[in-house]
C-alpha cells in the first residue's frame, strides 16, 4: 500500500491512533458516531467530495471505490496496519474489535448483518436518489418520474422501521448497537439537509420518529455530526 501518498496528502498529528477519512455526510457520520461512542482514540481528515479529493491517487489508495469514509487502524488484527472502505464494513470492524454495540451470540450476529446489509442496499442507496433528485439536480431535471420514484420507495422504506420498531426498542431489539448508528444519519437527513419532512409526511412514522429521537439525542450523535465538517 503506498502510504506514503496518503501521509503527504493528509499528514498525521497522532500516527499511532486510528486515522478517519471522511466528510459528515450520513455515511461518514455514522463511522465518526462508532467512533465517539466506543471513545476510540481517533484523527479525522476532511475529504471534500465537492472538489474531487475522493478521486485522487491518494484517497483511493485507501478506498479504490472512492467513496467516503475510509479508515486506516495502525493496529488492526494482530496489531497490524488495516486500512478498510464502506461505512458498514468499519462499523462492524470497530465493534469487533472492541466488543461493543454488537451482538456477541450466533442469532444475533447474524441478525445484525442482516440489517447492516439492508441499509447499506437499500437505505442508503434509495435515500441517497430521493435526496439527490428532490434537492441536488431539481433545476436540473423537471420531469416527475425520479421524485416520484424516490419518494415512493424512501416512504417504503419508513413503513419497513416502522414496523420493526413497533416491536422493538432498537433495531437489534432492547439494545442500541452499530444498526442503529447505519440508520439513523440516514434517516435524520431527511428531514436536514433535504427539508423534506412534509413531501414525505415523516409525521405518519411515529415509532420511527421515536427511535431517531433516541438515537439522535445521544451526546455521541451532535459530536459525530461536527467530525470532518466543511468549513462554512
């Protein structure tokens, strides 16, 4: 791995802690929230999506894809460097490695992918195009179609929490883990920075509503949110 491209691009204060590459997008938040919340000694670096720094040599020596979040932990599994892409693929390292906020029995694990799976396929995604024709290229693209699309499939998406949580306190059941740190940035973009809480009649999803409260009020969340933030 050519580090060495990445450490001039983003020198390390802290070389020995675990070094975020990320920007407080849903995705980047909900690695920077694991991170606060398993009070990881970590670094952050600001990667501007704006200006195409996800698409230099240096970023994707950390994440080909080049997309947003990378990490790299100096003392990964037997106490070597690993470097790791996709937000979902962290979170379950970071939880590994300090055996929090996930299931430690068989089901549960197995539960806990699946939903981490959902998010990362559906959520996400779907989400990510609602948000992307209902704001970003709405002056760009004035036929119905993809709102339409998008807001029929994120509205789907709502009734699915909705009736999960109906039946439980967090996505995992009576405990808070990674789920729900994949979701609720997610969910909680909807209504900032897309403004998008009446279009989408957010107020029909009470226990999802509920849950984001919950999870959004932690202390950990208003931290995460302010990690690798874009200078005004």
């Amino acid at each position: 791995m050519q580090l060495h491209l990445v450490r001039q691009r983003w020198p390390a204060q802290h070389p020995d802690r675990i070094q975020l590459y990320s920007l407080n997008t849903p995705n980047g938040i909900k690695v920077a929230l694991a991170l606060e919340e398993m009070r990881l000694a970590y670094e952050s670096h600001t990667i501007n999506i704006l200006t195409g720094d996800q698409h230099t040599d240096a970023y994707t020596v950390l994440s080909p894809n080049g997309k947003i979040p990378a990490l790299f932990d100096p003392h990964g599994p037997d106490d070597s460097p690993i470097s790791l892409m996709e937000s979902c693929a962290i979170l379950r390292y970071l939880a590994e490695k300090t055996g929090e906020y996930i299931p430690l029995d068989k089901a549960g694990k197995s539960a806990c992918e699946q939903w981490l799976f959902f998010q990362a396929a559906h959520i996400g995604p779907m989400f990510g195009q609602f948000g992307h024709f209902y704001v970003y290229a709405a002056d760009q693209c004035d036929h119905p179609y993809p709102v339409r699309r998008y807001t029929d499939e994120t509205r789907r998406l709502l009734a699915v929490l909705e009736r999960h949580l109906e039946r439980h306190e967090y996505m995992l059941g009576d405990s808070y883990s990674i789920v729900d740190m994949s979701i609720c940035p997610w969910v909680d973009c909807l209504s900032a920075p897309y403004n998008a809480s009446d279009h989408l009649g957010l107020s029909e999803f009470d226990r999802v509503g509920q849950w984001l409260e919950q999870c959004t009020s932690r202390p950990a969340y208003a931290k995460a949110q302010e990690v690798c933030k874009l200078d005004d």
